[in-house]
C-alpha cells in the first residue's frame, strides 16, 4: 500500500487512532459515526470516541476500499478488507445497515506468539502444548473450531510454526492474516471478481488447485467456509500429511459435522454418505478455541476423529479437556485447568517410532480431575 493511502486512512481515522494505538484493544467496533465500542481482555464496553458525521466515516471507509484496489457503494455495499497495519476490518454500509455504517476492525497482536505464550496465557497446559507439537511433527492433519474471536487464527499460527524446517507449507486465505515463522512458506490471497476492470474472481478452491500442483507438502486454509473444505479433505487424503484449516463450530462434533455441511454446498454430486466417511478418515486432530463468558480464551477440547462407526456417526475421542473448578471472587475469572482424558491417541505409536518425549503416562488425568471428567461423561 502506497504512503500517500497511508496518510489519508491515517487522518480519516484520526476519531480512533488511539484505540488503533492501544494495544490492549482487540477489535473495535463501530456502529455509525456517534457509537463505538471496543473489545478489551475478552470483554466489550463503549467508548466516548465518535466520528463528526456519517460522511467522515463513510470517506474512510472509501479510502481503504480504495488503497486494496476494492469498492464499496450502493452496488457493493459490503467490504473485507484489511489495514496497513494488517489489522482485518469489515463495513456494511446504509441503507443495508439501519445504524448508519458498520465496522468491525480485528487487530492482530504485532508480537508473534508461540506455544510457550498459550501455556503463560492459561490457554494450554504444558503437556497438552508438547503433545500438539509432536503431532505437528509427525503431520496429524488438524482442523482449529471455534466461533468469532476464540482464537482460532492465534492457534493456527502457533501450530504452523512448528511444521518441520524441510518441509514446504502453502497457505490460502480469503484475506492474508497468517503470519506463521516457518521457513519456508508461500502465501496465496484470493481476489474478488470487479466487473468494472474485467477482473475476474480467484477463489479459495481455485488457488487449491494451483497449489497441489506447486509441489506442497502441507496446506493450510485459513478459514473454511465453502465448498473448498472438500478439496482441502482431498489433501489430507493424498500425501499431504500436516494439512490444516480452521472452521467455525463450538465442539470437535459439530465441527465435523460442520465441515460435511460445507462439503455438500454447491453442485457436488458425492452422496453424503461417501463425504462423511471422507471426514472422519481425512481429518485426525481438532484444536477447539472457545471464548468463555469471563472473557478469557482457552484451549476447550483436543480430541482425535477416528472415523464414522456402523449407524454413520462420528467417532470423537478427548485426548485433553479444559476443566473449569471453580470461579475467582474478586476478578470474576474462570479457575480451571486442562487435563489429559485418559484416551491413549491411536498414532501414539508414532510418537514412540520418532522417539517423541512423550509418555503414556501423560494421559492419565490426575485424580482431583476424574470427577470432573465423569460428570460430563453423564451430560453427554
């Protein structure tokens, strides 16, 4: 993006550039020009930030659809799109929104975290962390579930860091926001279709395509949400072990039943039996991030799929769950803690092959936590 694009979004957005600044700012909200909220440690509360009218908000809105080479009028009311700082913004404009113009701007922390972040965050216990880095390195295909703001683009950077040197990892996503330390990634963006310029529209399958034919060894979707979680099943399946994606879902269930939703989407001609049975053999790990009501973000649940059984129903299987044990008077936080399950992975064998250190000993879940466990055996 051009300097010049950068000082005109820089002085349009001048009513909020110190929530921008803030670091303790996680996304920003914005609902016409005299209403504003903001999103701080997990919690949402407004602030007295407004912008002069409905014009001013409009002509910043203008300009960043302007410098990403996109437009948003009565004909294209709606953008995705992000700002210089990679921060991912999204606007809906009148008269779809009754508010007056609608934006939600996500920022990306600046600092790239690692596994060792997730664990001082309360995120993940340290043997849940060693046991994601040892399927990392023995390529488990993994699928991060979670709804809006859990966490899931955090995880899937910090797991995508811990992909083997040798190896060549491709990333594709609606808008770039990944930013995994690897060494040696390559990155796809899709484009939307402007008829006005003769552009045609470069989609997430489209890119699938050109990627399995420039020599992968791991892909990552950013975020699935179409038609294309069936051309990523279809890596997984074929050789490239380590494949990853993210979706929305609240459990590792639904999220399979999610990413068989998805799969059916369109015109496939693949008879839902066959897509589901796809599922459950191509996907083996799922990372679900939740955003718990005290604001904080944590690791629920990693479980392993370990097909579909007689009556077509997925197999899931808890390796780890977050336990929640109680409540802190004073700040109002969850106390909780992440425990082993008492499931021994079926790939543990591949752990003890690449002389992983890892024990099977680190399943057993302590004692104070079996209670905890069974009792949400019996809700389920």
């Amino acid at each position: 993006m051009s300097s010049v694009f950068q000082d005109a979004i820089g002085s349009l957005l001048a009513p909020i550039k110190n929530l921008l600044d803030d670091s303790s700012v996680s996304e920003i909200m914005i609902n016409g020009p005299h209403e504003i909220f903001v999103e701080q440690k997990g919690l949402v509360h407004k602030v007295p930030n407004k912008f002069p009218d409905e014009e001013a908000l409009m002509a910043s809105m203008r300009a960043i659809a302007q410098s990403v080479g996109r437009i948003i009028d009565s004909d294209n009311p709606r953008l995705d799109a992000r700002l210089p700082d990679g921060s991912r913004i999204a606007v809906v404009i009148p008269p779809m929104a009754k508010n007056g113009t609608t934006v939600a701007i996500r920022k990306f922390s600046q600092e790239k975290l690692g596994l060792k972040d997730l664990i001082n965050f309360g995120s993940l216990s340290a043997d849940a962390a060693r046991f994601l880095d040892c399927c990392m390195y023995v390529g488990k295909n993994t699928l991060v579930s979670g709804g809006t703001g859990s966490g899931k683009t955090t995880m899937l950077n910090v797991l995508g860091s811990r992909m083997p040197k040798t190896q060549r990892l491709l990333i594709i996503e609606d808008s770039a926001e990944l930013q995994i330390k690897a060494e040696h990634v390559v990155q796809f963006e899709t484009r939307k279709a402007n008829k006005d310029r003769a552009i045609s529209e470069v989609s997430i399958r489209d890119l699938i395509e050109s990627a399995l034919r420039l020599r992968p060894d791991r892909i990552i979707v950013g975020e699935v949400r179409g038609q294309e979680a069936l051309d990523l099943l279809n890596a997984m399946g074929t050789g490239h072990d380590g494949s990853m994606g993210t979706v929305h879902a609240n459990t590792p269930l639904d999220a399979c039943t999610r990413l068989e939703t998805l799969c059916l989407m369109g015109e496939t001609k693949i008879p839902p039996d066959a897509i589901r049975s796809m599922v459950g053999s191509a996907l083996q790990i799922i990372v679900q991030c939740s955003r718990y009501h005290d604001g904080g973000r944590r690791t629920s649940h990693i479980s392993e799929v370990l097909g579909v059984d007689a009556h077509g129903r997925y197999i899931v299987r808890d390796i780890f769950k977050w336990v929640q044990t109680g409540k802190d008077p004073e700040t109002g936080m969850f106390q909780g803690e992440m425990v082993p399950c008492g499931y021994v992975p079926s790939f543990f064998e591949q752990f003890v092959a690449n002389k992983l250190p890892f024990p099977k000993s680190k399943f057993r879940p302590p004692e104070w936590a079996l209670p905890f466990l069974s009792e949400k055996k019996k809700a389920a």
